[in-house]
C-alpha cells in the first residue's frame, strides 16, 4: 500500500525549509526563497487506476508560503473498485497555500471521490483551483462525488459537499449535457473577481460568491473542454496578490507561470531543485 505524499514548509531567515516525502506523487522545487517555495506535483505511477487510494497532506507553518503546480491532469480509469483522491491540508498564521489544480478527468465506469480538508490558523490564507471534467473523449462520465470541509480557529468556514453521479446529475436542474466544472476557490480573505461573470454559449457561466465569513468561490459550469474566460484570469490575479509581502524582494519581480503556458520542454533540472537534495528529508 502506497503511503501520502506529504509536503511542508518552514520559513527561515535565509533559506526557507521544505520537507518532501513520496507518494502517489512526488514534489519538485521549481522556485525558494527564505519565506517559501513554488513545487510541481508529478505523478509517481500511473494514476488515477481502479482501487487507488491517493492522499496528500501539506502543512504551511506560520509566516511562510507554498505555491503548488499540479504539472499534469489526472484521469480516473475504469474499473471495480472506487478510487480516491484526499487532500488534507494546514495553513498556519500569515502563511499562504496557492494551488494551482489541473483537469481531473472522471472516465465512464468509474466511482470516485475526491475530499479535501483545510485548517486555516491566525491570518491563514488558502487559494484553490480545482477543474473538473466528466468524461474522456466520447464519454459521459462515472460517478463522481466532492467534498470540501474548512475550518479556522473559529470554526467552519466552507463546508461543501457534490453528488454529480451518472442518475443524480440527470435530474432537472442539475448539470444535464454540462460535463465541465471550473471552480476557484480563496479562504482567509474576500477578493473581487477580476472581471464581470457572464452566461455564454457553453453554459449558465460564471458565478461569484461571496462566503458568510472571509472567502469567495468563482464557479463555471460548462460543456465540452474549459471555455469559461474568468476562472484562470481570477486564480492568477488572486495568486499575485495573496503571495505578495511573503515573498522576498528578488523573487518579487519574478512572473508566475500562467495557465497558458506549459512545463512540457522546460529544463530537466527545476529551478532551485538540487541533485543531492534527497526525497524524503529536508531542502535547504
């Protein structure tokens, strides 16, 4: 049985300190500094299969930051047995966690569930994005459910749970032909989108809420590929300013890789990454 990936970070006074371990997926250093650190998530093996289990837990310790990049999609096969996909986060005060998901793709005749749980402390910030498609090329889709559970110091924060199997998801009113969902989501703070939502031709569009207590979730809901115009304009916008102030001054000036561009071509040493760093122990 594979064990969670973990992944944490310590902000120091020169070089801040990321602890990696392997799982299902590993963790590549693309960016440091003595505040926090930019990592891709790449998949250890093939992934999502029949019966996988995969678990990801990420702690931020106070003051730092961690931007993380999922390098790739993921697709969950078909198969028996249900599969899993578990994030289990913490964010500690004035630290920050920005991740940037890519497509999870549900193949048809499949079941399974995605959960994340966040704790956030203090003045903790978290930026999500998470892209959901039913189906691969000529499919419908399997039986798909999501659950998210924040809390803070206080208490709950968002608390969120989607059945979007194959008989509910048909129902009136529900998603019907719609087989893509774009969903980003802030904690900690309330951010305006960058832009007005509108209804299109692919779908209802984007809609903005704005949450009880500080937070906002941007959603679009659509067909076919990802055609929403908001979604990764907001989590990059959001991204530049929630990091901004826990970076240090010569990573300031540095561009975020954006949605539009790919890490396929790019060096095969990461920026920052060390060869004699080992995978389970720490980064400096």
């Amino acid at each position: 049985m594979t064990g969670p990936t973990r992944l944490s970070v310590v902000r120091t006074g020169s070089r801040s300190r990321v602890h990696r371990t392997a799982g299902h997926l590993t963790a590549r250093i693309m960016e440091q500094d003595a505040h926090g650190a930019r990592v891709g998530l790449l998949a250890t093996q093939a992934l999502l299969l029949s019966g996988d289990d995969v678990r990801i837990e990420v702690d931020v310790a106070p003051g730092a930051w961690l931007d993380i990049v999922e390098t790739t999609g993921t697709v969950a096969y078909e198969g028996d047995a249900p599969s899993s996909w578990a994030i289990d986060a913490t964010v500690g005060d004035e630290a920050i966690l920005t991740w940037a998901g890519k497509p999870f793709v549900v193949s048809d005749g499949i079941a399974t569930h995605r959960d994340t749980r966040i704790r956030l402390h203090g003045t903790g910030r978290i930026l999500m994005q998470e892209k959901i498609v039913l189906g691969r090329a000529g499919q419908t889709g399997g039986d798909l459910t999501t659950s998210l559970n924040a809390t803070d110091d206080t208490g709950p924060v968002q608390v969120e749970h989607l059945d979007l199997a194959r008989q509910t998801r048909s129902m009136p009113g529900i998603l019907g032909n719609l087989r893509s969902m774009d969903t980003v989501t802030a904690l900690g703070w309330s951010p305006e989108p960058p832009g007005e939502p509108e209804a299109g031709t692919t779908g209802p569009g984007e809609t903005y809420f704005r949450l009880d207590r500080a937070g906002a979730v941007l959603r679009w809901i659509g067909i076919g590929r990802f055609r929403d115009r908001l979604c990764d304009l907001a989590f990059d916008a959001w991204c530049e300013k929630a990091i901004h102030g826990h970076r240090s001054r010569s990573h300031l000036a540095a561009r975020r890789p954006g949605h539009a561009e790919t890490l396929i071509g790019a060096p095969r040493r990461w920026a920052g990454d060390r060869s004699h760093d080992r995978e389970d122990g720490w980064s400096r």
